[in-house]
C-alpha cells in the first residue's frame, strides 16, 4: 500500500473513480464511466487491490455487471449475470430488476463475490464475478418465497437484498439485509438462514412478529468486533451483539429534535463504540431530505449511549438533500477518513473523524454508492 485513495462513486447516469494521495486533500476526477447508466454499486476487490466491479442497468438494455481488472481502465461485461431461475408456471415467474449491492467474498476465496438484487436474490460468482449462480437456500426457500413479493411489492422502488456481509473469521458465516423483509444470517455458506429481526420496531399498526415487516436500510459489522453489528432501520438505529439476538435501539438516544430515521451507518475500523449516521427527516410524508435544511453526521463514541453532532463545513441552511443507504463510507487511516454523497450531486469528505467537512465535487448526477479504497 501507497496510501494513495480511491473513492469509488456510483451515480444515476454513471460512474466517477475520485483519486488522492496520502494527505487526502487533492482530488483528481478520472471518469465518467457508463455515462448515462444507471450504476447501482462500484466496489474494490480488496483482495487484489486492481479488480473493480460494477452493477449497472439502462431502462432499454437491462441490468448487467461489468469487471474491470486494471482500476477503470478497460471493462468486460459478465458473461451470465445475476438471474433468477427459470419458473416452472408463469404466475411464478421472477426477473432480476437491477443488481443493487456487490460484496466480496472471504479472504481465503479470492474468487467469490456476492451480488444481491431487486427483486430479492442472492447470487454467488466463484470465478470473479463473470458468472453468477442463485443462492437456492435463501431465493428458493418456500418461507422466504411466501413473502419476498415481486418487483413492485415493498419500497417505493422495489424491495432490495443488501447489506451482505462476510464475518473474517468464518466465510460460511453470513448475514443479509432486505427492505422490506429484514436481517437474516446463515452459518453454512447460504444453504439455510434465519431471521435476526428480536426488538426491531416496525410501522405504527403493522406486526412486528412478521418478517416481511421489517424494512433494514443499512446493516454493518464492526471489523473490530465482527460479533457487533449497527443497524439503520427505517424505524431506528440499533445495535446487535451477538451470540444475543435482541437488537437494542440506541437511536433512542439521538436528540429527539432529529430522531433516528436514515439510511446509510459507517462502523470505526478500530473501534466498536464509535460509529457514524447521517439523520434524514422521516416526519409526516417522509419528505427524505436534510432535517430543517441543514445536514449534519451524528456520532457516537459509546455504542449508541449518546450521539454528537458534526457539522462544520456542512451548510447551515437551505440544504434540501440527504444520502443514500450505500452513499456514507469510512476508510481506515489514523484518523478515519469519511466520505459522503449525496441525492443533489454532492461529495463531502472530513479528514477528521467528522469534526469538519470539505466539498469535493459537485453538480454530479444523483449519488447513489460511495466506496473508499486504498492503494
């Protein structure tokens, strides 16, 4: 490693590859990429340090996935992208909508990445992401099938599998996210799941006991402490510690002027306690913008006991933006590096834990994935 930066940025009508050096104060902008396609997820292979993955689609061509093994500089598309299996009766026929979130697979399986899509799927490629197979234990389970819904069913653009994640200590240790349809873990590569969703809340009216309920916008593990994980619900923020099953809400704890709705959560690398939000307004119609028209981060230093806003640099009024699920991220310099995009175009960055912001680019099209890397 150089300590050069890569930040990774997916938009509406394509995809930016922002580099820096070691200070993380200059930016150079090599892109766009895929102009005018819609990029879902632009994600590092941190195994080799030069793979780049993108989940994209058109509204005339489809979804697809692109592999590029030299950091942008040519691209393949996959030879058989994420799709479901064949139906056997047309009332139960279901097609992949768009690839949504890309995570690589163990460090001890350099070749394996996972895909999950709208509606939800999971899919596994075993040869760096050329092909991809469905995970049958998880897409073809006839609970999970009951409710997972077709593409129109769920959120306001189609309800999404994300959030997957690999625990280091174990590649058949795995958990996903789905919205609607909340947080499931496997302990045996994906062949059977379980639902992780004991004391997440759900909409005024509706059982929480059912699962299709429950709607996860953003579910992280701490690299620190992989039996720790943070959660951005649509109705709160929570905290798992495992081998516990209750999530506790320690949104609560937020200044109740801002409450705790959101989307996207960024865990410390190095420390469990310290995690960060970025609070959306989640009143009345769900306007889904800054709160009063001034965005900020929260953080917290104690594992959700108390929260401290950071504005600094951020504008202080007439700000009508917020970020995305996949649009916060943290890379892993002493201090840590954050990172947000957000729905106007926009790149912030703070070289200090949060404490103060600077642009980096702006009159992008609508950010929808932010990920940092280094070199």
């Amino acid at each position: 490693m150089t300590g050069r930066k890569i930040l990774l940025v997916a938009t509406r009508k394509g995809a930016w590859i922002f580099h820096a050096g070691r200070n993380r104060g200059d930016w150079r902008c090599d892109g766009p990429h895929f102009l005018g396609q819609i990029v879902h997820h632009l994600v590092l292979d941190p195994r080799d340090a030069t793979t780049l993955l993108a989940a994209t689609s058109t509204g005339h061509l489809g979804p697809t996935l692109f592999r590029s093994p030299d950091l942008g500089r040519s691209w393949t598309e996959s030879s058989r992208p994420p799709a479901f299996r064949k139906a056997d009766a047309a009332t139960d026929a279901r097609a992949v909508n768009h690839t949504f979130w890309l995570t690589p697979g163990h460090a001890r399986e350099p070749r394996v990445w996972y895909a999950g899509t709208s509606p939800h799927g999971l899919f596994r490629s075993d040869d760096g992401g050329d092909t991809w197979e469905p995970c049958d234990g998880l897409n073809e389970d006839p609970s999970i099938r009951e409710w997972m819904g077709g593409p129109q069913d769920g959120t306001p653009d189609g309800p999404k599998l994300h959030s997957i994640l690999v625990d280091p200590r174990d590649a058949k240790h795995l958990y996903v996210g789905m919205s609607s349809g909340g947080v499931h873990e496997s302990l045996d590569g994906g062949r059977s799941w379980a639902p992780l969703i004991d004391g997440l809340e759900v909409v005024e009216g509706f059982d929480a006991g059912k699962v299709w309920f429950h709607d996860p916008h953003c579910v992280r593990l701490c690299p620190s402490r992989p039996d720790r994980l943070y959660q951005q619900n649509h109705c709160g923020i929570y905290r798992l510690d495992r081998p516990g099953r209750r999530w506790q809400r320690i949104g609560r704890n937020m200044p109740s002027e801002i409450g705790d709705i959101g989307f996207p959560l960024v865990v410390h690398p190095r420390d469990p306690d310290t995690a960060w939000v970025f609070p959306m307004d989640g009143s009345s119609v769900w306007p889904r913008v800054a709160i009063g028209g001034r965005p900020a981060a929260y953080v917290t230093h104690d594992g959700g006991g108390s929260w401290i806003r950071q504005d600094r640099g951020l504008p202080s009024s007439q700000a009508w933006w917020t970020v995305k699920r996949q649009a916060m991220t943290g890379d892993a310099d002493d201090p840590v590096g954050l990172y947000v995009g957000t729905t106007s175009g926009e790149l912030w960055a703070s070289v200090d834990e949060g404490a103060s912001w600077q642009g980096i680019a702006r009159h992008l099209p609508e950010i929808y994935a932010l990920e940092i890397a280094g070199l």
